[in-house]
C-alpha cells in the first residue's frame, strides 16, 4: 500500500512540475482513527490497517496525516460553511466530522466522529472494527451493493450505482433507501448529542444524495429533538468526493500560512 502511496505521489508531483508548481508539502487523508501529530494509524478496518506508522516525510516532502472525514470538514468550514455541523463522509466506510463554534472536534483523542461504527442493530452482522450491528452493515459501500444486487469491480463502485439507480431499478432504489434510514438514525442519536445548525453529506455519498437524503430526512424527523427538524439543515456537499482532496490541500496551505519561514518546509524538495 505505501508504495502504491508513493507512485501515486511521483505521478502528482510530476503533474504538478509540468504546470510550473514545487509542492511543499503533503497531506494524507485516511478513512480510520489517526493520531496525526505523531503520522500514527491506530486502525482503518477497511484498509486493513493496524497500528502503521507512516514517515514524516513523503518523497522528500513533509508528510501530515489525517482523517478523512475530518479534512471534508475542514474544506467546508473554510469555504463558508456552517460553524456548528456533523460533516458526513462515506464510501467504503462512513465517518463523520463535528465542527463546533467554527473549530473541528477531534474528541480526547483525536478519534471523535466515527459515526460508522456507531450501532444501528446492536445484534447486527459482524463488522470489521470487532462489534456488531454497527452502521457500515447497513449504508456502508458494499453492504449497500450486496442489498442491491450488484457485484462490482472496485473501481469508482459510487458513481455505477448512481447509474443504477437513475435507471430506477427496483433492488438498487430499496437498497439506497434502506442505507439512507440507517444513516439517519444514526445521524439522529448525533444531532441530539451536539444540536448542530447543519448535517452535511459529503464524500463519495454526496452523489447518491437524491436517493439517501429522503430516508435520512424521515429518520430526523421522527427522531431528532429539534421539531420540526428543518429539511434545509439536511444538505448535500457541493464539494462531494473533492472535499477530502481540498481539505488536505488547505491544511498544507494553512501550515505553510501559520509559519513560512519554517525550515522543514523552505527545505522540501520533491525528487524529479
């Protein structure tokens, strides 16, 4: 995995020269729990990843780890968005950031807004972090291609669904409203925990919006203190799946803004 890692980054790095432009730095979004001042992967059950410690530098460039859902909430905040939010972010796996007075919540340990292991079903199928029931079984990417039907290719599986789904097949269509009333029951146990003014659906799910946020909506409805809760602070990422790849792009930006002079990065040289 890490050195698909690097490939992938020669090839940005090399894309980037061709536009006349030294990256100074990097920034890795990671769908788990991240101790990122120490770059330590505690675990990503849906990556396979246990207890990785990834350098301090990738390629010659400084290296700063993240969780993903949190860095699609940053590059909302950044952009404008609510100050006090619950920033959904789904694919493979289902994590959720909470923005609170315009700051990010990362909990006491940096592990907060792990909304997909949040028990829908505590006597639920198995998952893959040791628990049962929890709300990847049931929204989650292949949880929701196994209820419609559909053995996919690993490849860009979201926006083949969407397809289907335009298409108005009937599994597809029953199984996206089935994921939609599991993420908002779970979406309504955070809302009445931290009373956001928003809940965002971003990530790779912000495409299947048009089919998840009916389900979610009725969940809240039926289960969130705020009454009636507001179809409008149930919205959909205008930033979608790019919300990660921005959020990471800004916090190297901001880190460069908080101290330019900074050594680590006045001396970061990208091989050629």
């Amino acid at each position: 995995m890490l050195s698909e890692l690097e490939q992938l980054a020669r090839g940005v790095v090399g894309e980037a020269r061709v536009q006349g432009l030294r990256p100074v730095g990097a920034t890795l979004a990671v769908p788990g729990l991240v101790d990122g001042g120490a770059n330590f992967v505690v675990r990503a059950p849906n990556l396979g990843w246990h207890a990785l410690e990834l350098p301090e530098q990738l390629l010659g460039l400084p290296l700063e780890v993240d969780n993903e859902a949190n860095l699609g909430a940053l590059a909302e905040l950044w952009r404008g968005g609510a100050l006090d939010v619950v920033h959904v972010s789904a694919e493979a796996g289902i994590g959720a950031a909470l923005v609170v007075g315009g700051r990010l919540f990362r909990g006491a340990r940096g592990f907060a807004g792990e909304l997909g292991h949040v028990p829908v079903r505590p006597d639920g199928p198995a998952c893959a972090c040791g628990a049962r029931g929890c709300l990847e079984q049931y929204a989650g990417e292949q949880a929701v291609l196994a209820a419609a039907g559909l053995d996919l290719p690993p490849v860009d599986r979201i926006a083949v669904l969407a397809r289907h789904a335009e298409a108005g097949e009937p599994r597809v269509l029953a199984a996206l409203e089935q994921a939609g009333t599991a993420l908002g029951t779970a979406l309504a146990g955070a809302v009445n925990l931290v009373d956001p003014a928003a809940v965002v659906l971003g990530g790779a799910y912000a495409e299947l919006g048009e089919w998840l946020l009916p389900g979610m909506r009725r969940e809240l409805v039926a289960r969130a203190l705020v009454r009636p809760w507001p179809d409008e602070a149930l919205t959909v990422s205008a930033l979608g799946r790019r919300g990660p790849l921005l959020g990471a792009a800004l916090v190297t930006i901001r880190r460069i803004m908080d101290d330019p002079g900074s050594p680590t990065l006045a001396g970061a040289q990208p091989p050629g």
